[in-house]
C-alpha cells in the first residue's frame, strides 16, 4: 500500500507545532489530527533524516526502513485524516524491525481524539505555580 506524502515545508512546520509528539528510543512521531485542523482526506506521511543521523547512504536506508514500517503500521488507518511526521534518530539504523513498526502502531494511536498520553495540542506545558507560604 501506498500513502499520500507530505511534501511542502509548511505541512512539516505544522505537524511539529499543532501535532502530538511521541518519542521512542528509535524515532519522534508528529501527528497532526483532522479534528485540530483542516487537513485534507486521508493520512499523508512525512519522513525525516537529517545529517545527525548519518551520511547519505544511512538516511536513505533508514528512510527506505521507516517508509516500509509505515506502509504496515498505517494501513489499517489510511483513510483516517491526519499528518503524520517521522523524525529519524541514529538508533533507527539498528532497531528491529518490529520494534520501529509497534512504535507507529502505538503513536498513532495515542493520537486519537482522547487517546491516552502525548501532549495535547491547546497549548505548551506549564508547571503549577509555586504555593504561596
């Protein structure tokens, strides 16, 4: 199965700013939910890799991974609307296989509307304020 591909900065910029994040040992997932924004039909997919990760010869073979975790972590959600970002880390390389595609499992999960954990979209965390003596 293929899916749809983020290709525009601002779709990228977007997911990282209004979406949920999830980190894992091997990769942070951005997902930017219909319900929070107009987001067209359907799930899109974004990956990133940038030169932390490795030369050009790693991010690619860790995209080509990422993008065949994706094709089975996701498809039985593809025509839920959403953007969903994947930002590689160097552990990516040498997780296994089923580990990469359980962590999209349960990220994109927990972005459900009232999934448990990850960070809501209404705003930045803050910590209480200090009790007054």
């Amino acid at each position: 199965m293929r899916l749809a591909r983020l290709t525009q900065r601002k779709d990228f910029l977007a997911a990282a700013e209004h979406g949920r994040r999830f980190r894992s040992s091997a990769v942070t997932v951005q997902v930017r939910d219909a319900a929070t924004d107009d987001v067209e039909a359907g799930l899109r997919l974004g990956l990133t890799a940038s030169r932390k990760v490795g030369n050009a010869v790693r991010r690619n073979r860790i995209r080509r991974r990422l993008r065949a975790a994706a094709g089975i972590a996701l498809a039985a959600q593809a025509d839920r609307g959403c953007d969903v970002v994947i930002v590689a880390r160097p552990e990516t390389l040498t997780a296994p296989f089923a580990a990469l595609v359980a962590d999209l499992s349960v990220a994109l999960d927990r972005a459900k509307p009232g999934g448990r954990g990850g960070r809501s979209s209404s705003g930045p965390r803050r910590r209480p304020a200090p009790a007054k003596p």
